[in-house]
C-alpha cells in the first residue's frame, strides 16, 4: 500500500490520487516522519517530491541540517 503524507497539498497530488483510485491502487494518507511517500510494507524507503532540480540541489547542497 502506498503511504502519502497528509501534509502535501491536495492541489498537488490530485493526479496521484486519481490515479491510483481509477487503477484501484490502495493508498493511505497519514503522518510521514520522512519523505511524501512510502510503501507500507517496505522499510527505510520514502519518496520526496521535489517542485523542481532548483530546489533539488537547494536541499542537497545546504548546510541547514534540519531538512
């Protein structure tokens, strides 16, 4: 089952989710403590969607530890 975390916008998953209800694609929305996305039976593997390669590099090149 595909995990999405209740903190993304509705506005931008509305294609996930729509997806995955017309291909009957069971998800859940909860909490994630990591990432957007995770399946549920798969352990240390989360998705985080990225609004572009901008801020891509922004989180992987930052010193900010707490992202």
């Amino acid at each position: 089952m595909l995990l999405i975390d209740t903190r993304e916008h509705p506005q931008a998953i509305a294609k996930i989710v729509s997806y995955m209800k017309s291909h009957n694609v069971p998800y859940a929305m909860c909490k994630l403590d990591v990432g957007d996305y995770m399946l549920s039976d798969v352990e240390g593997v989360s998705v985080d969607r990225k609004k572009d390669l901008n801020e891509l590099l922004t989180n992987l090149c930052s010193r900010d530890s707490s992202r």
